[in-house]
C-alpha cells in the first residue's frame, strides 16, 4: 500500500466535509445580507450593487452544494437540507418581524413578497434533500479502488478551495482609503463632493 494513497485515505473525509461545509457557510453568509431587511434609501442605486454581489455568491454556492450532492460527496446531502432549512427559517422570521415603515417613506432592501419565494426556495431545497435521503439516492459510497479515492480526493480539494480561496485572499487585501484613484485617474472608490483625493498605486 502507497504512502499516497495511505495520504488520501486519511485526508479525504475530513476534506470532504470542507468540501460542503464552505459552500453551505458562503451560503448563509449570503442570506444573511439578501434576506435581513435593511433600509437602503439613502444608499447609492438603493443596495442594489451590494444585493448583486450577494445574489451571485449565493447562486454559485447552490451550484456548489448541488454539484457536492451530485458526485455523492459525503455530507453534502446533510449540507443542502441544512442550506434549505436555514433559508426557510430566517425567511420566516423576518417575514413575520418585518420592519414597520409608520411614515411610508422608508426604502427597504427586501420585500415581504420576496421573502415569499424566499421561503418557497428554502423548502425546496430542505425537501429535496430529506427526499433524497430517505430515498437513498446519490448516497456516498466508499471508493472502490486507489484511482477512484485520488479522484475524489482531488475534486473534494477543487471544491473546497473554490469556496475556501475568495474569503481567504479578501482577509489579505486592505480596504481601499475614500476617494481613492490610481496614477492614470481612474476612479476606484466612492468619492461625494469635495474632498482629499488619494493616490493609490
């Protein structure tokens, strides 16, 4: 027996559950910013540029755990009923604590109708999975042979920095100062009215 697959062999487990649980926690990150209702009228475009970024995050982390639960990565059943339960709940409490606007003149970052889909997308998801598990569909099976464990090892590996790499390497980069442009005057921060402009290389 290879020290390789004697390597694999004690990796792949615990790197399949970073496998689903990075995309399942980018997935509630996202929720927690596109489902909270936040007043956003005095925000540029009304959030909407912050809503897109977030909506995108959120799309490729179901593309994640869905691809997870497709080539039967151990955990990411548990992880997509997790995913869809927490997205109902969060969307029914704040459907049912929504924020009063008294004066009507309050913009906010999500609407109650949304939250409807919301919650329709959550049970979705949570019912999809306990239906592939009581089912046993797509259920995790051991690796038959030494090719087949570097194959699944390999592509927990992929998935994981996928989700693990973006995070990562935005904790590294500082946040750009107000007002901040580069040599050849490109804008590259939000910059209202009259102020020190700094240059960044």
């Amino acid at each position: 027996m290879s020290s390789l697959y004697l390597f694999c062999s004690r990796l792949y487990l615990p790197l399949c559950w970073i496998a689903v649980a990075a995309p399942l926690a980018t997935m509630i990150h996202c929720n927690l910013h596109l489902i909270v209702p936040r007043e956003v009228g005095g925000t540029l475009f009304g959030g909407s540029m912050g809503f897109m970024l977030y909506l995108g995050g959120w799309a490729l982390s179901v593309l994640g755990l869905g691809l997870a639960v497709l080539t039967r990565v151990p955990g990411a059943r548990l992880a997509w009923i997790v995913a869809g339960l927490v997205q109902l709940l969060l969307g029914l409490w704040w459907r049912i604590n929504y924020p009063d606007d008294f004066d009507g003149n309050l913009i906010f970052s999500i609407q109650p109708r949304e939250l409807d889909y919301v919650m329709v997308f959550g049970f979705a998801l949570a019912y999809s999975g306990v239906y592939l598990w009581r089912r046993q569909w797509l259920k995790p099976r051991p690796p038959a042979h030494r090719n087949l464990l570097l194959l699944r090892t390999l592509w927990a590996l992929v998935l994981a920095t996928a989700f693990m790499l973006p995070p990562l390497l935005a904790l590294t980069h500082k946040p750009l100062p107000y007002c901040a442009f580069d040599k050849a005057g490109k804008q590259l921060s939000l910059c209202l009215g009259p102020g020190t402009r700094v240059i960044v290389d």
